[in-house]
C-alpha cells in the first residue's frame, strides 16, 4: 500500500526510465509525422483534403501542412526548441478542429461525433503545453 501522493515503486520506474520521456512524446506526435508522410506521399489527397475542408488557395495549405506535421514533431522528438514544435502543433490542432469539427454548425450524430472530435483535439493541445513544460524544466535542471 502506497500513501496519498506518492508514486508506487513500479509505476516511478517507468517514469523515471528514460526512454520513457521520449516514447511518451512519440505517442504524442506520432500521428502528426504520419500524416506529414502520407501528405508527402500522395500530394494531389493532400490538397484534395484542404479543398474538402474549404481552406484555399488548398496547395499552400497543404504545403504549410505538410511542414508543420514534419517539423513540429522532430523538434519536439529532438528535444530541441520543443517549445516551438508544440507551438506548432498547437495551434495547427485548433485551427483543424475548428475547421474539421465545427460541432456548432451540425445536428444530430454529426454533432456528437464532431463535438467529442473537437474536445478530444483540445487535449492535444493540452498535451503540447505540457510536453514544453517539461521540456522547459528538464533544460532548466541541466
């Protein structure tokens, strides 16, 4: 039995494993470096997308796309300006829910699915500002 506040033995092992600092940042971003590839990868779906979603001119959000899901997760994998990366990523994140989940404009299973969608990318976001924070304080401590 553990006290309130404390770690269990076990669980602080992974915690403190190191690999673990940057297995959690690859689950984080993970789906964003994929999508960066894929985009690469089929550049005519890629601006298809942007054109789906109403954004134009739909190539050059696509490009700006395309970077920010590459960039931003190698900075943040990196460990290097992290803060910049997850800048990134954040702000791409809510403008694409905003974009992609407008839950306020649909009715019915739409709406449900687009307002889970949508806070779920809000955790994204939270999940950015946390991984600076952490990069920031593991920089600070040398």
């Amino acid at each position: 039995m553990t006290r309130t506040g404390t770690t269990p033995r076990p669980i602080a092992a992974i915690l403190d494993w190191p690999a673990s600092w940057f297995v959690a940042r690859l689950a984080l971003v993970g789906p964003y470096l994929i999508g960066g590839v894929v985009k690469l990868a089929d550049w005519q779906g890629a601006v298809a997308e942007q054109a789906h979603f109403g954004v134009q001119p739909a190539a050059l959000f696509a490009a700006l796309t395309i970077l920010v899901e590459l960039i931003g997760p190698a900075l943040i994998l990196l460990d290097r300006l992290v803060w910049l990366g997850a800048g990134m990523l954040g702000v791409f994140t809510l403008f694409a829910a905003i974009v992609a989940n407008a839950f306020w404009t649909m009715d019915g299973p739409d709406r449900f699915m687009a307002t889970n969608a949508f806070f779920e990318h809000l955790g994204l976001i939270g999940g950015f500002v946390l991984v600076a924070i952490l990069s920031h304080r593991r920089a600070s401590r040398g």
